[in-house]
C-alpha cells in the first residue's frame, strides 16, 4: 500500500489592519499567476494539497503578514 503525501497549511493573518489582510491575499494571487498555479480559495485559514511548492508559496507569505505553520501529513 502506497501513502501519499500531502501539505497542510495553517494561517492567521490579523482582522485588523484589513490592509494586511488583502495585501497577503494580492501577494498569494501574484505568485501563483507567476507560477501558473491555479487555486480555488475556501475563505478558511486552511490550505490542504499535495503540491509541495503551493504549501511552501503560501506558508512564506504567511510568515510575512501573521501566523502560520506547515505541516506534512500522510493520507491512509
């Protein structure tokens, strides 16, 4: 039985400034069109994926802007 791996990213950008807040967002959106990545939001602090590159994209800007934390998880 094969396990496949996927990324967890949890983040929390402060309510307040909301500048902060959209400008993690533009930031996001700006490196994934530079990357061609194509990404549909859920609205939650949550990203889960089994791209690698995606996960790290968004945990770096993250870092910048609030919280965050990355995990490595194994789907059994």
């Amino acid at each position: 039985m094969s396990e496949k791996n996927v990324w967890i990213v949890e983040y929390d950008i402060p309510v307040e400034p909301a500048s902060k807040r959209r400008a993690f967002y533009r930031a996001v959106h700006r490196e994934l069109d530079a990357k061609k990545i194509k990404w549909k939001w859920t609205g939650r602090s949550v990203i889960v994926t089994p791209n690698k590159d995606l996960a790290q994209i968004i945990h770096n800007l993250a870092k910048q802007y609030g919280k965050t934390h990355l995990y490595k998880a194994a789907k059994v």
